[in-house]
C-alpha cells in the first residue's frame, strides 16, 4: 500500500516536469543558434574572409553586448505583453540572425558588407535570445505556477547547457558537410519549428497591475545579483582558463576537467529537482556556495590531473543550483507584475560577472600565475557564502520575532 502514494508521486513530478519542458524547450532552441556558429564564425572571419583575429573576436562578442544591454527590456515586455509573445518575438529574432549568415555568404565578394551582415546577425541574435530565454522562463513560471519556480529555472538552465554542448559540435559537422551557408538554414529551420510549436502553445496573460520603474526593481534584487556574480565567477574561471592551466602544469586532460564540470552541473539539476521547495532558496545556496569553494580550492591545490578532475567536478556541481537557488528569492521580493523585469536584472548580474572575469582574471593570471585565479575565486564565493548565511540568520530571525 505504501508503494502506491510513492508511485502517485512519482508521476506527478514527471508530468510536472513534462509541462515545464514543453516551455523552457524554446529557451533550448534559441541557444542552439547561439550553439551552433561558436566554433565555426571565428574561423570563418579569420581564415575565410581574411579579417584579423579582432574582428574574429568580435563577431562573437557583440552577441553577448547585445543579450546583456537588451535583458531589462526582455523583462518588461514579458511582463507587459505575457510571455508567451515575447518568447516568439525573441525566437523570430534567431531566425533573422539565420537569415543574416545567409545573406553574409551570398556577399563573400564583398568582404566589407559581409562582415557587417554578420555583425547585424550577431546583434540581433543576442537580442532574440534574451527575450526567448526570458519568456520561455516566465512562461513555465505561470504554467505550473510561482511555487515551483526554482524547478522551472532550473529545467531552463539544462536546455540552456545542453543546447550549447550539443550546438558547437554539431554545427561544426555541418559546416563541414555544406559550409555557412548549410548552417544557417539549419539555423532559420530549427527557429521555423519552434514558432511553429509556440504558437500552437496555450498563451498565459501579462499582469495586469502596474509595474515599477527597473531602477526600482534592480534596487531590490542588486543583492542577490551579486552573490549570483560572485558564484559565477567559479564558472568564469572553470570555462576560460582550465586549458591554460592544464597547460601551466604539463598535463592533459582538460577537456575531461570540463566534461566533468559540465556532467555535474546537469547532474545535479536532475538528481535535486525539489531541493529549493523543500529546503529554501537560501539554505540550498549556501550548500551551493560551499561545494563550489571547496572544488575550486581542490582545482588551485592540485598536484595531480585527478584532483583537477574532482575540482572541477565539484565546482560544477556546487555552480549547478547557484542561480536558481538565489533567483526563487529574488523574483519573490517584488510584486508579480514585475517577476519579468526581475528575473532580467538578476540574470544581468551573470552576464556581467562572466564578462569581466575573463579579463580580470586573465590579468592577475599574467602577474601571479594560473593557479591563483582559482584560489581567489574560491575565496570570493566563500564571501558569498558568508553573506548568504547572514541573509538567512535575518529571515530566521525576523520570522521567529
């Protein structure tokens, strides 16, 4: 008999999950466009249409520019139009970008107005993607409502990595198979059938009531945008300069060192679904945090690959629930009418962190060697860590008072 409730329960957590996917699936689409070209553009800037290694760089780069300047607006438009609107602007935003690669290999005799429709492309793919992965999230928020709000970012982080891991080698095969050209159709037929699947998806209404000014919401969640950017910079360090430092001690591996962050990053959004609802977004992100520290003090203590490995598995792991953990409280502390434009703010905050990471990190790395970078940054998340259990100390308190 009791087998039968487990049984009951079980199915209610898939089908919930079922209906979560159905939504955040966009976001997954709307990455593979970003996936798909990463490996393949710098290349084809630099090898094929004879720019240096700058204009290289910043066809890839503008993608990012433009995501991080248009997220307030993604935000306020979902809750203004309801999400289910914006998800399709944003994903006919990737299809133009598709259409941009095109018309750039149909003007490869004029490398000038090529280059530039490749930037036009990269500009407005940022654009797309920020309003479908803001939707995609709204979206699955009001299917299966504001509780389960932590297993909905959640899913969407999957589609988000899983999109970009299977995006860059596939679309180097296809490249390889037809050229740009080949690619960006792929791209435009891939956009295609997701509008034609979101349209078809039952709309949920933006808010009624008014909503406040972005100023006003960033200046109560800029707090739990920090400790999501002082989380993220693990993740910086982990994805940008583990081949280097791999490199720095003679070994090989580095790939498997990513491979491993990447597994146990998805790995735990699987294994730990319910932790937010059940736990609290604070507590799980303080567990959060601690993983993540002691992974990257394993990475910068190292003397073996395999504790490498196990550093930056754990940093994956601990990185896993950071953003969701947070973002279940910070979207809580404004009004509904305004949970698009917060969940844009605070997303801002990692956009942020892992633009100037890279740069920061490269520097001290150049003066006090590779390893330092990941010591420092694990003693930033460790500040983290310390604010976030201060945060929880207060709610305690002011909820026993």
């Amino acid at each position: 008999m009791s087998e039968q409730p487990a049984t009951e329960a079980a199915q209610s957590g898939f089908r919930l999950n079922l209906r979560i996917v159905s939504t955040v699936i966009f976001n997954f689409a709307s990455y593979l466009t970003i996936g798909l070209p990463l490996a393949v553009l710098p290349g084809y800037v630099h090898d094929v249409m004879g720019f240096s290694a700058f204009w290289a760089g910043l066809v890839i780069s503008l993608q990012y520019l433009s995501t991080l300047l248009s997220r307030p607006y993604a935000g306020r438009y979902a809750d203004l139009w309801g999400p289910k609107n914006v998800v399709i602007f944003g994903l006919c935003g990737c299809f133009l970008s598709g259409l941009f690669y095109l018309l750039a290999v149909l003007n490869l005799d004029r490398p000038v107005l090529s280059l530039t429709l490749l930037c036009a492309g990269r500009l407005i793919l940022g654009i797309g993607q920020s309003f479908a992965g803001t939707g995609s999230t709204l979206w699955g928020v009001a299917t299966v409502g504001s509780l389960h709000i932590g297993r909905v970012i959640s899913w969407n982080g999957i589609c988000t990595y899983g999109a970009m891991a299977i995006g860059a080698p596939l679309g180097v095969v296809i490249y390889h198979a037809g050229g740009l050209m080949l690619l960006s159709v792929v791209i435009m037929a891939i956009i295609v059938t997701a509008i034609a699947f979101a349209w078809r998806r039952p709309a949920v209404k933006g808010s009624k009531g008014k909503p406040m000014p972005f100023r006003a919401v960033l200046g109560k969640i800029y707090g739990f945008g920090l400790l999501l950017a002082m989380g993220s910079a693990g993740f910086g360090v982990i994805a940008t300069f583990i081949t280097l430092f791999y490199q720095d001690k003679g070994w090989q591996g580095a790939a498997f060192a990513l491979t491993m962050f990447s597994a146990a990053f998805v790995g735990t959004r699987l294994l730990f679904p319910n932790s937010i609802n059940r736990y609290g977004g604070l507590k799980v992100a303080m567990c959060c945090f601690a993983v993540e520290a002691i992974g990257l003090f394993m990475v910068a203590g190292s003397f073996a690959p395999w504790m490498a490995h196990l550093g930056a598995f754990l940093t994956g792991a601990g990185f896993s629930l950071v953003f969701p953990s947070i973002g279940v409280v910070a979207v809580k502390v404004v009004p509904q009418q305004n949970q698009g434009s917060a969940l844009a703010a605070y997303t801002t905050f990692m956009d942020l962190s892992l633009g100037i990471t890279g740069p920061v990190a490269g520097f001290l790395m150049s003066y006090t060697g590779v390893p330092v970078i990941y010591l420092l940054s694990g003693l930033l998340v460790c500040v983290a860590l310390l604010v976030t259990l201060r945060m929880q100390l207060r709610t305690t308190t002011e909820t026993a008072g």
